[in-house]
C-alpha cells in the first residue's frame, strides 16, 4: 500500500469516527502527518469524490462529506491491512517504538500521558490488543494492563500493515533531541527501574509507584530542548541515585538527605524551561522520605 492511499485511510477513518470534525488543521495534527503528507492524501479523498474542501487547501475545512463513500473506502483499504480502532491502533504503533530487547515493556501511565487518554480509553485498547494476540498485560493495582508487553506478533502485525513516521522507527530514544544525552537519561532510568523491580526491601505497591514516578520523570525528561541535555541526565542521575539509597535493607539516612536535596537541585536547575520535571522530582523526594519513617 502507498504512503498516500495509507494517509487517506487514516484520514477517512478519523472523519467516520468523528463526524463533527471538519478542521483540516486539526485533523492533520490529530493524525500526525506533515502539511505536505496531509494535503496529498486529502487530494485524493477529493479527487475520488468522498468529500470536498472549503477555504485555503491544507488548512480550511472537510465539507460534504459522503459517509457511504467514505466507509466503503475504509472497507477496501481494509482487505489489505489489519482494521484496528483507531485508539487501539496507535497503542500498538506506540508499543513497537517504546519497547526494545532492553526494555521489553511499557508502564500504562505512559501511553495515557502521551495520547491523553483515561484509564478507561487505555484498557479499552489494550484489551481489544490482547483479544487479537497483540499484546499482554501485568496486573497491578486494579489494571490488567499495568505493565504491558508487545507480543511477536504485534511486532510483525505493525511491521507489515502500517507506515511509522521516521523518527518513530525503531528505538524512539535513539538522536531525536540530544543525542546521547537522550539515551542517557533512558539507560539510567531503564536501570533504576530494573532496581526497582528487584528490590525485595519494598512491598508490592511500593515498587509500583516508585516504577510509576519513574516513568512520569523520564517522559517529561524527553521534552528538555537539547541544549539543555547535560542537566537532563543530572535529574536522571541523581533520581537514581536517591532511589538506589533509599530502598536498601538499612538506608543511611543522612545519605538519603543528600541524595534527595542533590535531586531537588538538578531538576530546579530546569525548572523554568520544564516546570513538570521539578514538580515531578519532588513527587519523587517526597515518597522516598516517607519510607524512612
């Protein structure tokens, strides 16, 4: 299938799915395609007469829409790819990038933060994954899906039916924003989350919040502008390095002090061009020092 005729399934299936939008611009960023991939694909859909455009191309409105035409397309499309919704499609598409032979599963808050979803949109997804053999899930907390795994079969389901934006391919950490420094920051958490997961000092929901809060702070690590990447890996660095001590059999609490006064400073030193990374840090201090207690 072509990237085109792919971008124009995309779009005649969000328009099915929300009829009431008709905001190219809107459309365009829900989808993520480029102005350039969008226009050529909405070209299409015009040419073949399932809807027409009002106002400047590329940045007006979607008018007419004829919705039998539409899902006829969608149908067609259909017989040469998997179907998915479209929220559980993007999970799948999100899983493939975030998992590595390293890091071979997702935390649920993650998927959640970057699509904007509630709990309930995320488990509605996955299972629909897991039904076909997608996915699995870890229980905990009361979500099935708490930890989530890419099965094979996913992987060979999304390399087969659907087009990534380049810098999704592959290890998503790998030279988007900074560089290294970017890969950093992923290794250090990768490995204070192994820790964790280790650590038999802490109960259950113990690990699973610090897992949680982890995860929070190495998404808002990703927005820090490269030129800042250096102060990014020192949050990193000093989050693990207050976690390691804090959940040994007999933490020095003086160490713990220092560690956690370390971390506050690295993410304060951010704090005016990524605000969440010192909110999230804090978070962070203040649930380690309750397990001094």
């Amino acid at each position: 299938m072509s990237e085109i005729i792919e971008n124009a399934f995309q779009i005649a299936r969000y328009l099915v799915e929300n009829p009431e939008k008709d905001e190219q611009t809107e459309i365009r960023n829900e989808l993520s395609l480029s102005e350039q991939d969008f226009s050529l694909a909405l070209k299409t859909l015009v040419d073949d007469g399932l809807c027409q455009t009002a106002g400047s191309f590329g940045t007006g409105i979607i008018r007419q829409k004829k919705w039998t035409q539409l899902q006829n397309f969608i149908d067609q499309i259909g017989k040469n790819r998997l179907i998915f919704s479209r929220n559980a499609e993007n999970l799948l598409k999100f899983l493939f990038s975030d998992q590595s032979d390293d890091f071979p599963f997702s935390i649920y808050t993650q998927a959640m933060t970057k699509f904007g979803w509630n709990e309930k949109q995320y488990i509605q997804a996955a299972q629909e994954l897991a039904d076909r053999n997608m996915v699995t899930g870890e229980y905990a907390g009361g979500n099935s899906f708490n930890k989530i795994f890419l099965t094979p079969n996913g992987r060979e389901t999304v390399l087969r039916n659907f087009r990534l934006p380049p810098r999704e391919i592959g290890e998503i950490h790998v030279d988007i924003r900074g560089g290294n420094n970017i890969v950093n920051v992923n290794s250090i958490l990768t490995s204070v989350q192994q820790t964790i997961q280790a650590n038999t000092f802490i109960d259950p929901s113990q690990r699973e919040k610090l897992e949680q809060l982890l995860s929070n702070l190495e998404y808002e690590l990703k927005n820090v502008p490269p030129e800042n990447a250096d102060e990014a890996e020192a949050v990193a660095e000093t989050a693990k390095d207050l976690i390691e001590k804090a959940t040994k059999e007999k933490p020095n609490k003086p160490l713990v002090q220092i560690s956690a006064d370390g971390l506050k400073k690295a993410a304060e030193n951010i704090a005016v061009i990524t605000p969440k990374v010192l909110v999230t840090a804090q978070a962070i201090i203040a649930f380690v020092m309750q397990l001094q207690k």
